[in-house]
C-alpha cells in the first residue's frame, strides 16, 4: 500500500537485524505532509465536544473512504460545527509517529502498521474503530519472463518495503510453494527487491525487477507498461476478502471525544455507501483528490482497473488481520503478538444499528 524519493535511481531498503522489525503501510515510503487543509465549518452548526477533528490518510486508492469523504463533505456534514484538519502521510510509521504524538487524532492505515503501532505500545496507543477496504493488491510481471506461477522462481520481485504488508504476503504465499526466503535480505529461490513504489515502474521498466506484489494503483501503473497480472491476492482469501485499510484512533481521543469518534464513523459508513451507489462519480472525486495532493491525476488506463480491484467496506474484517499477524510472525519478521484489545467496534455497531444494519465480528480481538 511511502515516502517521496528519487525516482531515478532504485533503491532497496535497508534491513535491520532487529525484530520485530518495523512493519509500515502499503504507502510509498516514510514521509508526511501536513496539508494543513480545514474544511469550511457551515455557519450555526452545532459544534461537538472538540472544537476538531484531525485526521490523516494516504494519497492512495485504498484510502478512498477519506479522500472521498473528505472532498465530498461527507465527513464535515456528520461533525457539523466541529472542524477537519487533515495530514497526508506516504507510510505507515510516519501516520503512527503522528498519531502518538497527537498530531493526528484518527487514521486510515494498512494492517501491518496497526499491529506494530499496537503491540510496540503494549496495547495502550490506538484502537481499530472500523473496516475501510479490501483487495487491490496484486502480483504483476513481466510476461516475457514469467508465464506461470512457477516462473517466479529464480526471478526478482518488488514488495514496497521490508516487513510491510504486501512483503509479509508475498514471503509467505513463497513459503507456501516450497519456496525458501531469507526474510531479512530477501534472497533465496526467489528475490525480494523492496523498493519505494514510486519507483517500482521505472525499476521494471530499465528490467531491475521481473515482476512485483503491490497494491493499487501500481500494479495498473505497471500493467500500463506492458505487464500482466499473474495473481490477485483476493483469490488467496475466504470470499475473495482481506483486510487492507482499517480506521484507528488514539486511545485517549476516543475516551475524550466519543462523540467526535462516531461522527466519523458515521461519514465514513456514508461515504462507503456513495462509493458503491456512485462507482463512477467515486472514481472521479479520488482522483481529483490524488490531483490536489500531488498536482497530477491518474489516467484512465490506471485508475480504471485499479479502482475495480478495491472493495469499500465497513467490516474491518478481523479475522484476516489474526491471519496477516500469523503470516508476519511464520515468516520471521514479527514475534507473536498479543492482539486482544485492539479492536473497539462498539462505536462502529452503534452507527451501523442505527442505519438498520447487523454488528460486525471482532475475533474475539476486541476490548474486554
């Protein structure tokens, strides 16, 4: 699913020895920007117990809930006389970093930051309030080089950074064709090349990578350069479904500011239910959010098969982020984590109840 650096050269990120090791985001490096954009506050709306709100996302499809909640109001209309501040972030421990300092109150984030930022604070700094998406990652490959699964072998593959979630999938989807890996160096029956995805396209395209697992919407980047899309992590999964952005809160603004919590969580079931009545209009209002944060759109032979490949749910499916930890834990890149706790979907079941609708699960993961 981080930061900005050159696009010119590639660059392999460093591997500590240490473990766990950090697991970020499936972002573009490790940079934030705070944009320091306040959405206007109607005149006369009722303001809630804070005076605002601030959250943070990435410039990324699979934040589309915030980019589109955000551009089309939907968020300030639930929050009324309480305003939005929002921060842009391009990785996973840089939206952690800002969250435990306080400078951003809820975040959309990927699983593998969620987990570290929870288990490295020994339960105490956030908590999942809510489900975001699902899918949009995919295995993608030069098809002159590799015409079947099989064919990965021996080759060299782009995750986005070391231990990060598109990493830990790919380590453990190698294990599980008898693949043996180094985690830590990435080498071994196949090599793991982490790099920026900013960057990842231009690595295909010079042949320093023969394929990659990313999400969207690199993987459509590279299949606009002539790759093919050999695998779809959906298909991995029960239903085709897996956890790739949840909504975390600071523990302490959610016990300060429950209102506030639930105003947001109420924009964002809303803005999931545009989404999927408006695919179309949806489309368009991320993409002129991803232009007004980096000063250019995506074109259509990108955005249209990316956005087709995200699916915009409320269900933080709970049970796949148990799985993603496991994964991350047989691969040798986190020890096991004690995750009860770090699910409160008691906000979440309370918006859902008043629009008529069923509580979602927690796995036996949530507040006790």
């Amino acid at each position: 699913m981080s930061a900005a650096r050159p696009l010119t050269t590639l660059r392999v990120l460093a591997v500590t020895a240490a473990l766990p090791l950090l697991l970020t985001a499936c972002g573009y490096g490790s940079t934030s920007s705070d944009d320091g954009k306040k959405t206007a506050v109607a005149a006369g709306a009722k303001k809630l117990s804070a005076d605002e709100v601030k959250i943070g996302y990435f410039p990324n499809l699979t934040h589309a809930t915030a980019l589109v909640g955000v551009q089309e109001g939907l968020f300030q209309k639930e929050l009324g006389g309480t305003a939005i501040k929002t921060a842009t972030f391009n990785a996973g421990p840089s939206e952690i970093e800002a969250l435990n300092a306080g400078s951003i109150d809820i975040g959309w984030i990927g699983p593998s930051p969620a987990i570290n930022g929870y288990t490295k604070s020994n339960g105490k700094s956030l908590r999942i309030i809510g489900g975001s998406a699902s899918g949009g990652v995919k295995l993608v490959v030069d098809p002159r080089k590799i015409k079947s699964l099989k064919d990965v072998k021996g080759k060299r593959i782009a995750t986005p950074q070391l231990g990060n979630t598109q990493d830990v999938a790919f380590l453990n989807w190698a294990a599980e064709q008898g693949w043996k890996v180094d985690p830590q160096s990435g080498r071994g029956d196949v090599t793991v090349v982490r790099t920026d995805n900013k960057i990842t396209p231009d690595a295909y395209k010079s042949g320093s990578v023969d394929g990659a697992w990313v999400p969207e919407p690199t993987a459509s980047k590279l299949v606009a350069e002539g790759a093919k899309v050999l695998l779809d992590e959906s298909s991995l999964w029960p239903d085709k479904k897996f956890v790739i952005t949840n909504i975390v809160v600071r523990q302490s603004f959610l016990k300060e500011h429950p209102d506030v919590v639930e105003a947001v969580l109420r924009g964002s079931v809303k803005t999931n239910a545009w989404i999927n009545a408006n695919p179309d209009k949806a489309k368009a209002s991320a993409n002129t959010a991803l232009k007004e944060l980096s000063g250019k759109a995506l074109p259509a032979d990108v955005i249209d098969p990316a956005w087709k490949s995200v699916t915009f749910l409320d269900d933080p499916l709970a049970s796949t982020l148990g799985t993603e930890a496991d994964h991350a834990v047989k691969a040798g890149l986190l020890d096991k984590p004690d995750l009860k706790g770090i699910y409160d979907l008691a906000p979440l079941d309370k918006v859902l109840k008043a629009e008529g609708r069923d509580a979602v699960d927690d796995a036996g993961l949530g507040v006790r």
